[in-house]
C-alpha cells in the first residue's frame, strides 16, 4: 500500500481533494493519506472531515495528522504540495502592494507572485530535502513554474510536476464560446504557467479551423469572475488569432486592471478571507454528520480531481494526456530546454513524456520569452536571496520593468514579508 503526504491539508480547497480522493478510491485504495499543516485547526477539521467522507462511502484510507513535516514525508511516495506561506494576509500583501505603485500584483503571475515565490521557494527546497529520494513531488503551490524551476535546478534528481488546472476551467469557458461541446474539445495548450496559447484545437481528435472559428466569435459583454473574463479573452483572441489563457488579461489590459482594482478598493485576499470564517464553520458542521457531502468548495471540484489523477497516472502508469509544468526538453522549440513550460504531457510510472509542441505563434513568442526570463531570475532569487537578482525578476517583468518602481515594490515587499523570507 502506499502513502501519499498532503502538504496544506488545511487549506480551504481540500474538500475538493478529497472528493478527488473520493473519486478514485478504488484506484488508490489502502493509501495512507498523511495530512500536514502548520494550522493546527484547520488540519483538524479537514481530517475529520476526510476520514467521515471515507468512512460514510466505504473507501479505504488511513489518515494521519501532522504539523510537523518529516513525519508526514517520511515513506510517502507522492508528496501533494498545496499550501500557501504566511496565509490570506501575506497575499494582501502580495496584491496590494504592487497596487501601490500602480502595478497589478496578482499572486501567481504578477510581481505579487514574485514575492509569493520567495516564500514558497525555501519551504519546497526543504520537502525536496525531507522527501524519500523517489517520491514524486505533485506541486500545486504558486507560482507552480518559479517553484518547479528552483526545485529542479537547487535540489537536481528530485521527481517534481508542477500543477495547475487553470486550463480545465479555461478550456470549458472557450467551448461556451464558440458553441462546441466542452467534453469533447482538446486544446493543446503550450506556454509558461498562466501564460499558455492554444493554437491548435479538436474536437472529438479530429483538428478544428481555429481562424475561421474566431472570424464567427462574438464579443460578449460582462460576465466577469474573479478567475475569467470572457469578453476580454474573446477580443484577445480575435486580435492575437488564438486561445489565451485567462491570465493574459493582466498582459494585455493591465493599466484598465489596476484602474479596476483601485475601483474596486478590496484585494482578492480581502474578499476570500472575509468568507473564509463562515466556510470553515460550514465544513464544521458538514463534518460532524454521518454522511458529509461538503457542497460549497473554495475552489471548485476540478482542483482536487487534477491532482489525484496526476498521482493515480503515475501510480497506475496509465500513460494519460495531462497539461503540467515541467523541464522543457525540446517540447517548445522557441525556450531553452532547461525552462520549466506547461505543455501537454503523456504521464505513466516513469514521469511525464513530452512530444515536440513545435515555436510559440509569433504574437506572443517575445511577451512568453520576457515571462520565461523573469521567472528564471525569480526563481534564482527566491533560492539564494540574492537581493541584485531579485531586482533584476522584477525588472525583467513584463507588468513592472521600471527601475524605481521595481527597487520599490522589492524594499517593501520583501520587508512586510520578512519573517517568511529566511534566505534574504
Ligand atoms: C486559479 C489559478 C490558480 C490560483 C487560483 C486562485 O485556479 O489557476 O493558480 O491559485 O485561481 O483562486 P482564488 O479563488 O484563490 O482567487
């Protein structure tokens, strides 16, 4: 049997976890599921939670609980990371501190998720440490690709895959678009995290006119979430003759975005942390039923689904097409082959197979490249805390490059921060 170590157990997405878990009992039953974080309580709910979610639909998980990281790694074959340094407060930060200046901060892909970065780096080096020697690192942490870079390349031969599901979501949204069946529609998304392009899409396998798809699209109006906005990827995507990510929004409309969030007057981290109280009572009180069945997820069903069969594909070497974030290797010719990119990968027991994807489509090879070397330096940074570097991230950002305001979004974003920051 074997043991899988969840690492932000107490995070507010882990209902969705372990329905995932749920889903594919079965396929992993026996597992010793070993939940850390350093939230005592939070750790506490989410295992009573999963052990009455288990126990009411007969699936065969042991739990155990840790706030102490050695003891949870110790033996596990994948290591689930999914936690966030320093919480919901240090992402304000994050956000509003960029703001300050007149940059978006954005927690994963903007200058925010460079300060997110250099606490999540030291904390992923320290599990690539404590980890067995092959055990699998499923990386849900962000900003994925800087946190996937710095583990390769600061603890070379660790197994790591970085995750994110922004193009399940993503993929659903450009099916309602252009009227096609969401289930049946395949997009070959290639890029850096949050910066992906799909230029080639099918339906049913058979490949699609995507040029004379976007020539029909209309521009819807409104519709906005915190995650997407449809009418601003359609005109994207109608300029550029190809699928963005939801999060080239920040790219292509930043100055309109950080008038918005001035508007606006609360951060992401503000409005999640005032629902957070009343979510965590609710999973109290699903917890103590017979048969809880958790309805109102954080984060919607397909986060934990993602992650679950990432491990079950490796586990059961299903050799299943899954998008992740991994060391390049020929897959897009237009970045170095040691550049960690999302690109579609076929995943088994030895880890995932990449196929050649071919150059990035010229409208946003640049703008990728300007990415890819940011994240290069972040992730540098964010290793050895060196403070030149870390300049030189934020002024190769895309959103940033302004000298000034660069030293300043570093001075006080690394101050505010410091008591996550042991390498600086
Ligand atoms: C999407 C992104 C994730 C990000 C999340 C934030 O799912 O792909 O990388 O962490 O959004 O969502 P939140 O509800 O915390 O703003």
């Amino acid at each position: 049997s074997i043991k899988i170590a969840i690492v932000g157990a107490g995070s507010g997405y882990m209902p969705g976890v372990i329905r995932g878990l749920l889903h594919r009992a079965a396929d992993l039953a026996g597992a010793e599921l070993a939940f850390h974080d350093v939230h005592r309580e939070h750790l506490a709910l989410m295992a009573r939670l999963a052990t009455a979610m288990f126990a009411a639909r007969g699936a065969d998980f042991t739990v155990t609980s840790h706030t102490e990281l050695k003891p949870a790694l110790d033996g596990a074959s994948y290591v689930f990371t999914t936690f966030r340094p320093g919480g919901m407060a240090a992402r304000h930060l994050d956000e509003s501190i960029p703001l300050k200046y007149g940059v978006v901060g954005q927690e994963t892909a903007g200058p925010g998720g460079f300060l997110m970065a250099c606490r999540s780096v030291p904390v992923l080096l320290r599990i690539a440490e404590l980890a067995d020697p092959d055990a699998w690192i499923v990386n849900y942490t962000n900003p994925t690709n800087i946190v996937t870079d710095a583990v390769l390349r600061y603890r070379p031969g660790t197994r790591i895959i970085g995750l994110c599901d922004q193009h399940v979501g993503d993929t659903e949204m450009w099916a309602e678009l252009l009227g096609l069946p969401a289930a049946r529609l395949e997009a070959d998304w290639i890029g850096l995290n949050h910066a992906t392009w799909a230029e080639r899409v099918r339906l049913h396998g058979e490949p699609l006119d995507l040029p004379a798809l976007l020539a029909d699209l209309e521009i819807p109006g409104g519709g906005a979430t915190p995650w997407r906005d449809p009418s601003r990827m359609a005109e994207l995507a109608r300029a550029l003759g190809l699928l963005p990510n939801s999060y080239a929004k920040y790219y292509f409309f930043h100055d309109e975005v950080v008038r918005e969030l001035r508007a606006k007057g609360t951060t992401r981290a503000q409005d999640i942390s005032a629902m957070l109280p009343g979510y965590y009572a609710s999973l109290a009180a699903e917890a103590a039923k017979p048969d809880p069945d958790p309805s109102r997820e954080r984060g919607g069903g397909e986060h934990g689904e993602f992650a679950v069969d990432v491990i079950c594909a490796l586990h059961r070497d299903e050799d299943r097409r899954m998008i992740v974030n991994i060391r390049n290797d020929g897959a897009i010719s237009s970045l170095d082959d040691d550049a960690v990119v999302e690109v579609p990968a076929r995943i088994g027991r030895k880890g995932p197979l990449r196929s050649a994807m071919g150059p990035l489509p010229l409208p946003v090879r640049g703008l990728t490249q300007a990415i890819w070397t940011y994240e290069r330096l972040a992730a540098d940074a964010a290793a050895t805390g060196d403070r030149r570097t870390a300049l030189q991230a934020l002024m190769a950002h895309p959103f940033v490059r302004d000298k000034h305001t660069a030293e300043r979004i570093l001075h006080e974003g690394l101050a505010a921060h410091r008591d996550h920051l042991p390498q600086f």
